[in-house]
C-alpha cells in the first residue's frame, strides 16, 4: 500500500514486513541523501540499510496517523512537498488512522526510533572519510546526549540549573547565562567542541575559577551572547527588587529559551521516581517510542506540580480540574514555536457530550507543565461560569488586568501581534498562575521549584505576569471561582437528578 508518490521528489515510500511479522516503512532514494539529512533522520527512527547506505533506510516505528509519517519524512523533504505528494492530499490534515499499521512486536523494536551512536557512526564511515565525519559523528554524539537519548549520559551531571547558580556567584548572572546557553547550544550546533567546553564549565563551578570563555566565531556562542543580553534588557528595565525581581529571576528565562531534555536541569536533585507517579482525577498517556525512564520522569513531575497546585488553592488534587484532562507526552506538535499546548473538545460518550482537554507536552521543553495546566484549570472552570464574572474575578479584582497591560505596553520589544496575545484573558490567566506557584514554592525556600516538579514544570522566570503582591490576590480570585465551579456543578447534577425523577 502506497501513502505517498514521491517520484517528482527522487524518492519512494513503501510499506513492508519483514519474515518475524515486523512492518516498516522503507525509503529509497535515487541518489546519496545529505549527510546533514540523515542525522536529522536519525532522531525519526530511520535507520540507513546496509546494503544501500544513504540509498535506502528503514524505519520500524508505530505509525498510527498519516501526520506520524509527515513529520517523519521532514528531515529528508519540505513538508508542503510531502502533502502534495499524498494521493489524498485532501485528507492529509484530518489525521485519519492507518488501521491495521501496528508493529506486532511492539517494545522490542521502539528503540529503533533512537538508534545508537555506534549505528550512526558505521552508516558515516560508509559514506565519509576523515574529518568530516569525526565532526559529524561528534556532532550526532552531543546532540543525542542533550536531548537524553542516551540514558546512560547526562551532560553537567543532571544538575545544570546548580551550575548556573554556582557560575554566577563567580561571574555574574549575564556571564554565566552565556556560558551555560553557550555550553548547551554547542552540544546542538558544534558537538565536536561540546565536551571540552563542558568539563571546563563543570571544574570552574567546582572550583570556583577558570570559567572558558566564548568563542565569538561559533553561532552557538554567538546565540548565547544575544539571549542573555536579551535577558539582560529586560532587567534593566523592570528590575524591581521590592518585588524580588532580582537578577536571577530574569535570566533563568535562559532555560526555557534553550530546549534539553529534563533531566539535564535537575535530574540529579528530583532523582528517578521509586512507584508510579499519581494522576489523581487526570490521566497519564505518551507516545509509544517514549523510553520508559522519560514518561515516568515526566509524569513524576507532572504529579508534584498538580500537588503543589493543590496546596497552593487548598483544596484536593482531584479538584483542580473540572473536565477530564489527559496529560500527554510526545513529540512537540504545537502551532508556530508553541513550546506545549492545551486543548478542549467534547467527544460523546455513552451518548452524552463530554468535556475533555489535552496537555501536550515534550521531554525537552522548560516550564510547560505548570504553564498548560494554568490554561486547562482556568478553561475547565470557566466555562461552567460566565466567563465575563470569573474574568473580573481573576483579573479586574485583583488588578492583574491592568498590571499587564502596563508591563507590555512599556516593553519596546513585544511585536504588536505578541502583545495582543500577552493581553488575552487566557493567557494573563495562565501566567498568573506560573507566579503564583512560583512564589508559593520561594516562600517554603525552594527558589529552584524542585518541589513542584523542577524546570521541566515551571521555568520562574521574569514573562509579563504579575508580581507576589498581585499573585496571593490571585490565588484567592482562582479559588473562588473553583468554589462557584463546583456550587454550579452541583446544582446542576441536583436538577438533572430531579427532571429525571419527574419523568419516571
């Protein structure tokens, strides 16, 4: 069966099975593929064949949506061009299901999604010679071992937001913030000066001297230096230390501007979770190639964030959302450079419209989960509400409307676009609640949030939202509404429960 006509692209898809029962999508091309291509193609799964290096590849992975394969086959082709290739294009979009495209062997055959240093290695040494490909080997190496691919290898020992810490006692929290965006953007973009530049910034934390400097030639240093100046920009202009806005309140912004795998900032201080993490009234669910150690990590945290959000409002965790809410992780499907994301739908069930919302996040992405959350706990509630009432509730009453308004309108940088979505409602709202679980955890002393589920749940850093005086009027503004949420629900369920008795 064929998807995709990729003749005019110089290239083939076919679906095949091997003699154990395992399907596989195999790629043919008419000529070598580019190298920079298949390393990309390398953290899609495909695997380069033997027989045919840069010629033909395989990948063993569970397709079970069209738009699966799509984002599988952009590392070799533009997307437009893929659509177009379809031999339905019109129903490219909707998602439908590939039914009966399963791989029967199911886990044993996942780990080909992230084939190993050593598979990528022989596939170069077939096709380079010399020092081309130690770099590109190089490069494949760092960048597998800042995304978390290789489980065994943790870069800064899992204590990167420490290091940061420990740097700026030294140098500054401007210097610093270069040196670790600099030191993470190398294992991405020049791997073959990654692991030096690491082990240098490791002993100078230790040790307390001897920080490496930048090297002005590489984008990754470059990069570096115009983030943390953009950091630096945004504290000479609303630093505010009666508020706590000190220096490094704004420049840990670095960590979500910066993507790696959760484990890099704070592994080592949440550790590995010893039984499974509890979803209370959400549900837990990943993508299958998800190794096993990243969904019970993530979800760990997801679960310490929804326990400290409970603390916080005082109520159970249980309550924190009024729809069914799936936490799932994956690949980042997000629209523009959306870092997750929340939805609503209401499928039917048993007959009745149900509501429901999605959390999409990434093992790579920084402070997602505490920011969605803000968003699925402010929709699942208000929408049981008049919105105008819980609106005024949490924003006009507590004057975090106006507070807002304020910090964007004086920010010279926010595109008119950016301010108009930094004044919607939902996202004052989402924000507001990011600070408020901020200070909630800097008041109990943990200015890193390693209670709440650590830099992967909430980054704290300066993102036009209110400060603490404005938060605890939140927090008080969302409980009340969670209050009337359930008062509604109630009376609701108590009519229902009495139409139903009449009509018997």
């Amino acid at each position: 069966m064929q998807w995709f006509d990729l003749k005019n692209l110089g290239a083939k898809l076919e679906r095949s099975q091997e003699a154990s029962g395992a399907y596989f999508l195999k790629l043919s091309f008419e000529n070598t593929a580019e190298a920079s291509a298949i390393i990309g193609s390398a953290l899609e799964g495909w695997v380069a064949s033997e027989e045919k290096p840069g010629i033909e590849f395989k990948n063993y992975r569970d397709f079970s949506k069209i738009s699966t394969i799509v984002a599988a086959l952009e590392p070799f082709f533009d997307r437009d061009q893929v659509i177009m290739a379809k031999v339905d294009a019109g129903k490219l979009r909707q998602g439908e299901e590939l039914l009966g495209f399963t791989n029967p062997i199911g886990a044993d055959l996942v780990q080909a999604l992230y084939p190993s240093k050593d598979t990528v290695a022989q596939d170069l040494v077939r096709m380079l010679d010399g020092d081309k490909r130690n770099k590109i080997i190089a490069r494949v190496v760092a960048a597998q071992d800042i995304m978390g691919i290789t489980p065994s290898v943790v870069p800064f020992d899992g204590r990167a937001v420490e290091v940061w810490h420990q740097l700026a006692l030294q140098i500054g929290y401007f210097d610093a913030t270069a040196t670790m965006s600099a030191a993470i953007l190398r294992a991405k973009l020049a791997g073959e000066v990654f692991r030096p530049f690491q082990e240098a910034v490791l002993n100078a934390a230790e040790i307390g001297r001897g920080v490496p400097h930048l090297d002005h030639r590489l984008e990754s240093d470059q990069r570096a230096l115009r983030l943390a100046e953009h950091l630096q920009e945004q504290y000479v202009q609303f630093g505010d230390r009666d508020h706590g806005w000190d220096e490094a309140y704004f420049y840990r912004g670095f960590t979500r501007a910066i993507e790696a795998n959760f484990a890099v900032w704070d592994g080592k201080a949440l550790g590995s979770p010893q039984i499974e993490p509890e979803s209370y009234s959400a549900k837990f669910v990943a993508d299958p190639s998800m190794p096993g150690s990243w969904k019970s990590g993530i979800f760990m945290r997801v679960s310490m964030a929804m326990e400290k959000a409970a603390e916080m409002l005082k109520i159970p965790p249980r309550d924190l959302f009024a729809d069914r809410t799936i936490f799932h992780l994956g690949k980042r499907i997000g629209a523009d450079d959306a870092l997750g994301y929340q939805r609503g739908f209401r499928p039917k069930v048993a007959g009745e419209l149900v509501s429901m919302r999605t959390i999409k996040m990434s093992p790579s992405a920084a402070g997602v989960v505490v920011h969605e959350m803000g968003h699925a706990i402010d929709l699942s509630h208000r929408h049981h509400l008049k919105v105008e009432d819980a609106e005024a509730i949490l924003l006009d009453d507590t004057g975090i409307r106006q507070y807002i308004n304020w910090l964007v309108d004086q920010n010279a940088h926010v595109s008119e676009k950016h301010a108009a979505y930094l004044k919607s409602p939902v996202e004052m709202i989402a924000r507001s609640f990011e600070a408020a679980m901020a200070d909630h955890m800097r008041r109990s002393g943990d200015s890193d949030f390693v209670s709440g589920g650590g830099i992967v749940a909430l980054n704290g850093g300066f993102d036009h939202a209110p400060h603490s005086d404005l938060t605890e009027r939140f927090v008080a503004g969302l409980a009340e509404v969670i209050s009337l949420t359930r008062k509604y629900r109630f009376e609701a369920s108590e009519e229902k429960r009495a139409g139903a008795s009449l009509s018997m």
